[in-house]
C-alpha cells in the first residue's frame, strides 16, 4: 500500500483496540468518511487511488463513475476485496475488482452513459488500512448524453448532498488547475454543507497540463480565493501511464520530481503532492481519535472503580481453604437472614419498584384479598331470606308460631360462621407462597454455592410447611371458638329490639357516606366497540354511592357517572389476545349500565390490580355475583313473602340481627386472622433463620462440600480479575496514544465569501497593483520608499503573508484570475531554495 501516514496510524489504533478487545468491547472510533467530490474527469478516482494505494477503479472516457462507490476499509491479517452484491465471493485480484465495478455498473445504469443513485459497496481487507469509508461520487456534469436524463445535473447534485451532509464526513473538493477556480462546483456544493469550512480540503489537480508560462502558484499559496484548510496540488497518472500499467508507487515519485522541479513550486514542493494529501487526512483522522479518547478514559475509569472492590476480595482467594469455608459460611447465613428480614419489616436498601414483594406483599394479603375472600362467602340476599323462611318454618313445624325462634337466628350465624373457614384457611397458604418466594429471592445471593442455596432452600421452606399445619389448625380453631358460643350480649350486637331500626340507621350512614372516596385509579373499558374508537383508559373514582370516571387524573372533564344501586361484579375470562386481565360490572335488573351495554368490562395490568378493585367495589356495596338460585324456588319464596306478612316481618327482623352479628365475628377475624398468623408463622420463620438455620446447616453433611464454589463462580472470580488487570492496561494505552500523537489545530477562519452557493457568489477584490510585497530568494528588491508588508499570518505558514503572490508582477486591476493564470517564464538567474 502506497498511504505511509495511515501505516504510522494503524499500531496506534490496533493498540486501542486491542486494549478494548482484551475486555470483550468494541471500540467504537467511529471515524470520518471521506467524499471525494468534483467536476466530470477533474481527477477524482484518481486522488482516491492514491490515497488507499491501490490501483482499482475502472477508467475511460466521459463519465466514468457513474454510481456512489462507498468503499470501506477494514483492517484484516490478508488483502482481498469484497463486494455487498458478491457476498462470499473474496478478490484477489485487483484487475479483476475494476471489472466487477464496470459490470456492475452497466447492469443497473446501462452501457450509454446513465447514472444511478443506488451504490456499489466495494470492501477492502488489508493489514496495511484503518477501518475507513471512502467515497467515489459520480463527477458533476451540465449536459446530458447518451441515456442521462435531462436534470442530470441536478439528480448528481442530490446524489452528492446525501454523502457529505453529514457532519462526520471529510470533503476533498477536487478542480482541476485548467479551469477557474471561483466557478468550482466542487468547492460551492462544499460551502452549503460546511459553510465554516471545517471539513473541506481544496484539491487542485491536473497542475502538469497547464499551459506553457502559467502556474497555479497564488491558489496553492491561498493568497488567491483562500480557503480555510487550504489547497493541496497533486499530479495523477495520464491516461497514457494507466494504459501502460504505471503503477501508483513510480507516479508518486514522478509527481514529487514535478513539485521540487517545477520553479514556481518548488519553494513549497514539501507541501504538496499525494504524500501530503495523506498527512493532512491521517492527521484529521489522529485528532478524530484523540478528541475520542476522554470519553474512552472515563468510560473505562468508571469501570475500573466499579470492579476494585470485587478484584480486591478476589486477589490471594484460597477456594480449597477449610478456614475461608468456615467465614464464608458464616457471612452468608447472617446475611441471609438479614435479607430475609428486610424483605419481610421493609427497608430502604434495594427497593423494588417494579412489583410487591415480601412483607408488602403479604400486607396486601391481610388487608385486601384477605377482606375480599370473606366478603365473597356472603350469601345472596334472595337466597339469605329464603333459608331464614325455611328455618322459621321448620323450627316451628306443625305448629303456627307467634314469635319470632332465636334458634333460626343461631342457625343461620353459624351456617355463616363456618363459611369463613375458607377464606381463612386461603389466606394461611396465600402467606406461606410468599414466605416461599422470598426465602427463595433471598437465596439468589448464594447462587456461587449451589449445594448451600439448595440445603437452605430446603431447611427453611420444610419448617415452612411444618407451621402450616399448625397454622391451618390454629386458624380454624379461631372459627371454632366464634361456633361454640353466640354472644347476643356483645355491646355491639343490636338485640332483637332494634332490629326492626337497623335498616333505617343503615339507610342513613349510607347517606352520611355519600361522598367518601374509596379508591381513584386508571382503568380500561374493554367493550368499547371498534366503531367508537375501541379500548380506552380512563381515570376512575369510586364512592360509596358511585363509579365515575375522567379523561384523566386531573379530573376536569368527566366522561360518565354510574350510580351503584342494583350493580355486582362477576369475573371475566381473560382473552387469548389480550394482556390484561378483565372483570366486569352488571345490573341485576337487567338494565343497561352504560350507554347501549348490558355490562362495564373494566381491565386491569395485573390480577392483583383486579382483585384490588374488587374489594374496594365490595366496600362501597357491590358484591360479587353468585349462581343464580332456581327460578321456581326463587318464585315460590317470593309467593309466600307476599302472602305472609308475619313470616316476612320475621325474616327481615333475624335477617338484620344476622347481619349485625356477622359483622361483629368480620371484625373480629379480620382483626384476629393476620395477628395468629404473624405470630404463627412469620415470626416464627424469622426466630428459626436467626437461631436454628446455621446448626441445622452443620449437621445437613459435609460443610466444606456444602461451601464449593460453582463453576460459573469461579468464571466469573477469573474474569473480573483478568478484566481488572485489561482495564489498567487500557488506561495506559491510552495514556500512550495521548503522548505519542498531537493534535493539529484548527486554521484561523478566511474570508470564503468568493465561494457561490448554489446561487452564485462574489469573488473577491483583485489585488491592488501596488500592494505590498515580501521578497523571497532571488526577488529583486521592492522600489525605493515602499511602505513596508504587513504581517498577517496565513492558515498555510509563512508563505501566505501576502496578498498576492511574492514573483508576481504588478497586474492591473481587473477581476481575479482563473486558473491557469499568465506568468512571464522565469529568469535564469532565479535562485529558488531546493
């Protein structure tokens, strides 16, 4: 390869990757693209050549590049090429990828001349190149030939403007030195881009074809319309050396012979040329990778500081130490009960925001599903007063009673009392799920030692299961207790004397309550039809007397009240499609609840969400719904109401001391239930890890078996070390790079207004005819009385102090030259600096 500042470049970056490499990282340089942009045969591909160093790209007359090539340079042990079109098939031979370039070209724009925006992606593998994009665009041309179409010139306009619009992208504005300068298209397509002229390099070229007594000498001094960067002069190959197969390495020496021959560059030949154009690139590429490399050093200093500790604890670790089995086992015992402790009492450490969990989990239990359960045992009402009608009747049997039997009362609370065991007993095996789940949340931490997690999981979750027992019999003796004695003695308990008042006391609490907000949240109504806009989420608020909703938390714009008179709940099967889970809202009287639906399908993230509501509706007094009872029955109960007026006055008055009653025994197992089983079975769970755990540990077998480390352990103990010691190296590597390269600033900012947009621009002012001029060697000396230069520094070096080029005759004044520019032939005694 021909480019000797990449070689420089590549140790530099294969060390930064290798650096990163050695971590199991990418090395993310992201470095600039290269567009190579100019007018019809202004020598494009050919600068590109030379710059990779290889001779590839296919030549001949017109319009040569006639699709986007975007050539990517991957650095690789071998040299072949690779094309996205030809995946698999690699090419050796150079020849060969010029082929492949003009076929591919012709099967997609034709033969004659046409042009394509779709690109050739052409891969280079080589040790010798960086990882590189460069890009060979289609040159600029006004009239169209052969199949172009008629706005060909504006179609590779767009063409180009996708390319080096892009920030990372550096410009090589390609002219040739035959034309003039201030009408390049390359330099105006340049200025709409990068109007700063940050990334725009002028590339002059075609400098040995100028006629006979002319030179380009004040632009390559960028006396002349300057540029930011500057201009670079280079000499390509003449299509007579391509045909003769001159290859790029004897052009190179040819084109320096030129520049330190020629006596109007030879005083500034080190500055021009290929050689040059590749320092000045590789040099934007050096400063591309240092500005990288602050961000490298903190992101791998931030690393390092997160692996310190961990290496520290690993660096001089013993596995096969009794002594260290021991500790060991001890610190994670004490820390297993401590993270059991956490997650039950809830602390500030590690807190979950993503779902419930532990003693939050379990609190929800308690005070939501627990309540929910117990609510859901409740009889129907129709169903409530058809078994008090037939206890009545069958306590009195034959007879005809006068009074209403305390026995039916009795009846009927117990029936209801032993109903609770359920609910109870489903509360027990709710809380011993997640004593479960977070003995084994808590046990991840021993995941390095396999046999100890297992011993643990077994030990605790067996005395688990040996409490639920006691537990279970505990709680039903709870209800075995309220069965044995009915205490219609309790303060709270009505008595049969008020009775008759307690519906119109309920009546009345009801009312006082009207406005209490239970629960406010989102939901979605899921039976929205896909005609009105389908599932929607709204903003609930549950009352004791209503369910509303808004469209959204402010609550501003209310889309609906639904009074909950006549309303229950019944569950909904969720859908096959559906994420969400579903229950729904219904009307007893089979009346529409909203708008022209029977039913309000109301749907939740999660179950718990679901039975969370539930239980907020069963607050505000509507119940869950219950098997329809037989229509015949159901008929015949209300028959006899209708015709018994005495039998329903003592129906409603035991149905109200039942319910007064049941309240009282609610109360008391709602209150009872989680104290019996805290104490039963979480407490106890707690007392166990803390006192018992560790002895039962010793005597499960072998503690040094019970303390190997796993395989993914002792990885993991071997990668942490090697990726603390990579990131040390990295750093240093870095700090390497930083010393061994420096960064070029940037050239002052020139006045570029000569630049046309794509509306044309003004060029400068021609130089005044007695501006001051700076003598070089051989010049003569300026007339007597001449007032003395300035001195104004130029973004190129001490050569651009002038306003016009130090040889250059007076001129008069008249608009600024073209390239070529006339210049008498030079003396023969011209001393010019070799």
């Amino acid at each position: 390869m021909g480019n000797r500042g990449m070689e420089e470049l590549i140790p530099l970056v294969n060390k930064l990757q290798d650096a990163f490499s050695s971590i199991g990282q990418a090395c993310n340089l992201d470095l600039p693209q290269i567009a190579v942009v100019g007018g019809q045969s202004a020598g494009k591909s050919s600068v590109l050549e030379n710059f990779v160093g290889r001779d590839f790209l296919p030549r001949g007359s017109g319009i040569v590049t006639r699709r986007p090539l975007v050539l990517q340079l991957i650095s690789a042990s071998a040299e072949w090429a690779e094309f996205l079109h030809c995946k698999g098939k690699k090419f050796t031979d150079f020849d060969e990828v010029r082929q492949e370039i003009e076929a591919e070209t012709d099967r997609v724009t034709g033969a004659n001349k046409g042009i394509s925006p779709v690109p050739i992606n052409l891969r280079v593998y080589s040790p010798n190149v960086l990882n590189l994009t460069l890009i060979d665009l289609p040159g600029i041309t006004k009239v169209p030939v052969g199949d172009q179409p008629v706005d060909i010139e504006q179609q590779i306009r767009d063409m180009i403007m996708q390319f080096i619009v892009r920030e990372s992208c550096l410009i090589l504005a390609v002219t040739p030195a035959n034309t003039d300068l201030a009408n390049s298209d390359a330099l105006k397509l340049a200025k709409d881009v990068d109007p700063q002229g940050l990334r725009t390099i002028g590339v002059i070229t075609k400098l040995d074809l100028m006629d006979e007594g002319t030179d380009a000498r004040d632009v390559l001094e960028n006396k002349l319309l300057p540029l930011r960067r500057g201009y670079i002069g280079v000499v390509n190959r003449s299509q007579k050396d391509i045909d003769g197969k001159k290859d790029i390495k004897a052009a190179l020496e040819a084109e320096r012979k030129f520049f330190f021959s020629h006596p109007s560059y030879r005083h500034i030949g080190d500055k021009m040329g290929t050689p040059r154009l590749q320092k000045v690139l590789n040099q934007q590429l050096t400063n591309h990778i240092r500005d990288t490399l602050p961000a490298f050093r903190s992101k791998l200093q931030s690393q390092l500081l997160a692996l310190d500790k961990e290496a520290e604890e690993y660096r001089g670790y013993r596995p096969d130490d009794p002594s260290r089995k021991t500790k060991q086992l001890l610190q994670m015992v004490q820390q297993f009960s401590v993270d059991f402790e956490k997650r039950i009492e809830g602390s500030g450490d590690q807190v979950d925001t993503v779902e419930l969990s532990g003693g939050a989990k379990i609190n929800r239990i308690f005070h939501e599903r627990f309540p929910f359960e117990l609510v859901k045992m409740e009889c129907d009402e129709k169903e409530m007063r058809r078994e008090i009608s037939y206890a009545i009747k069958n306590i009195h049997g034959i007879r005809t009673g006068l009074f209403t039997p305390d026995m039916a009362f009795e009846a009927i609370v117990k029936k209801q009392i032993i109903k609770l065991k359920e609910p109870c007993v489903k509360c027990v095996d709710m809380v011993i799920q997640e004593l479960i789940n977070t003995v084994r949340q808590c046990s991840n931490k021993l995941e390095c030692f396999p046999r100890l997690r297992e011993e643990t999981e077994r030990i605790v979750t067996s005395h688990i299961r040996d409490r639920e027992s006691r537990a279970k019999e505990q709680v039903l003796l709870v209800i075995d207790i309220q069965l044995s004695y009915i205490n219609t003695n309790h303060e709270d308990f009505i008595g049969f004397a008020n009775a008759q008042q307690r519906s119109s006391q309920t009546n009345k609490s009801q009312s006082s309550a009207t406005n209490q907000v239970i629960r406010k949240g989102w939901l979605t109504i899921n039976n929205i039809s896909i005609m009105k806009g389908g599932a929607k989420e709204y903003w609930f608020v549950l009352t004791a007397e209503s369910l509303s909703w808004f469209k959204d938390d402010e609550e501003k714009e209310k889309k609906y009240m639904l009074p909950l008179d006549n309303l229950k709940v019944r569950d909904v099967e969720k859908s096959f499609m559906s994420s969400k889970h579903i229950f729904s809202i219904f009307n007893t009287e089979s009346r529409n609840v909203y708008k022209d639906n029977r039913t309000l399908e109301l749907a939740c993230d999660s179950q718990d969400d679901v039975d969370s509501w539930k239980s907020s509706l069963l607050r505000a007094g509507v119940y869950p719904d219950k098997t329809a009872t037989v229509e015949s029955e159901t008929t015949t109960t209300s028959d006899n109401f209708s015709m018994d007026p005495q039998l329903e006055r003592k129906v409603e008055t035991i149905r109200n001391l039942v319910d007064s009653y049941m309240a009282i025994v609610n109360k008391c197992i709602r209150d009872l239930m989680p104290k019996a089983i805290m104490h039963l079975m979480i407490n106890n769970v707690k007392e166990f890890i803390n006192a018992e755990l560790l002895a039962q540990l010793y005597s499960a077998g072998d503690q040094n078996a019970l303390m190997d480390e796993s395989q993914e352990q002792a990885q993991r103990r071997d990668e942490v070390l090697r990726t603390h010691q990579a990131l040390k190296e990295a750093l240093a590597i870095i700090g390497d790079i930083s010393t061994s390269t420096i960064t070029v600033p940037m050239p002052p900012p020139v006045d570029s207004s000569w630049v046309g947009g794509s509306s044309g621009g003004r060029r400068s002012p021609p130089p005044s005819p007695t501006a001051p001029r700076r003598m070089s060697a051989g010049q003569r000396p300026a007339p007597r009385g001449a007032p003395p230069p300035p001195n104004r520094p130029g973004p190129l070096g001490p050569f651009n102090n002038s306003a016009e080029s130090p040889q250059a005759p007076s001129r008069p004044n008249r608009a600024p030259p073209s390239i070529p520019s006339r210049r008498p032939p030079p003396s023969p005694t011209r001393q010019v600096p070799p």
